[in-house]
C-alpha cells in the first residue's frame, strides 16, 4: 500500500448530489483536516465517511483519494476488502447473517431464508421502506454462538428458526 500523507492543500471538486449533500462533505473535511497527520489512516477515514454519509459510493472514494493524494485503487481495494464497508445505502437496521463454516454446519442457511421470508427481501437488498438491509456475511468472531447473526452493533446467538419473526417484528416495532 502506498503512504497516505497530510492532506493536500488542493482543491478537489466535491461531487454533491442529493445522496451527497454538502453539509456532509463540510463534516468529513473537518474530521480529515483536524487530523495531525492522515498517514496509515484511510480505514479510519472510511468508517467516518460511512457514519456521516451512511455509504461509499464510487464518487465518495474517489474524493477521499483526491483529498489524500493517493491512488482511487487504493480507496476501491481497502472498501472492497471489509464487508463492513458498504457501496449502497443501507436501511436502518443492518441484519447480517453468518455464513462462515460454524454457523453454516448449524443451519444458518435456513436462518437466512427465515429472515428472507420475513423480511421480503433477498440477501444484499433493501427492503422498500428502508427499514432493513439484509446480508450474508463471512465468520464474524463468534464462532461457539453458532449460528451468530447481528443487527447493526447487537449479536444475537445460537437463533433458531422460529426466533427470526420474533426479532425482525422488535426492530420493526421501534420504527412504528
Ligand atoms: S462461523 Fe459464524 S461466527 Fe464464526
């Protein structure tokens, strides 16, 4: 990887749009220029851009690379890396279903198509009123809780099939 240094005094061009309103763009120079220095730091830089933006579309790496002087490739590679990092906006519960060896041998396919059914969605989708976005994600750790799914930052464990409804309708429930 190449060093990421001081951010550069140039002007680069903000590609605002109504997914990337410029109040945005304001925060997020703001986190970069109050940094000391930006070397070593592009993943730290990308979790903020992803907080305040909510995703990293194209257009949004491209910026970050321009304002750090290195290399769009760089961004792109580092995002397409981490599955925590996401290209298209979410709804406002992440469900994120594990599907690493664990919790595949323990059923976690079946949990996925609960959740599928449920939700009325398939894997990598929004749900139309934004409520949701569902995935299918590698080991995430918590292998002895197979099979593991989390929705946004809370781990729920060893979830059978006939707990899915019961958690979907709770998040639902905190959007009514
Ligand atoms: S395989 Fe699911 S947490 Fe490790």
């Amino acid at each position: 990887m190449s060093k990421v240094t001081k951010p550069q005094e140039i002007s680069v061009t903000r590609p605002i749009s109504e997914d990337l309103p410029e109040d945005k763009f304001h925060q997020l120079d703001a986190f970069i220029d109050n940094m000391g220095t930006t070397k070593g730091s592009l993943i730290e830089i990308l979790h903020k851009a992803q907080d305040i933006f909510g995703f990293l579309p194209r257009e949004l790496q491209l910026y970050i690379a321009r304002k750090l002087g290195i290399p769009g490739a760089e961004v792109f590679g580092v995002v397409s890396f981490y599955s925590y990092f996401t290209t298209k906006p979410r709804g406002k519960h992440t469900v994120s279903v594990c599907m690493g060896t664990a919790c595949f041998v323990r059923g976690a396919d079946k949990i996925l198509d609960k959740f599928k059914e449920n939700i009325g969605i398939n894997a990598d989708e929004t749900s139309e009123d934004g409520c949701f976005t569902l995935r299918d994600v590698r080991c995430i750790g918590a292998c002895g809780l197979a099979p593991v799914v989390t929705v946004n930052d809370k781990v729920h464990g060893r979830l059978t099939e006939d707990q899915v409804a019961d958690v979907v309708n709770t998040y639902r429930r905190k959007e009514e």
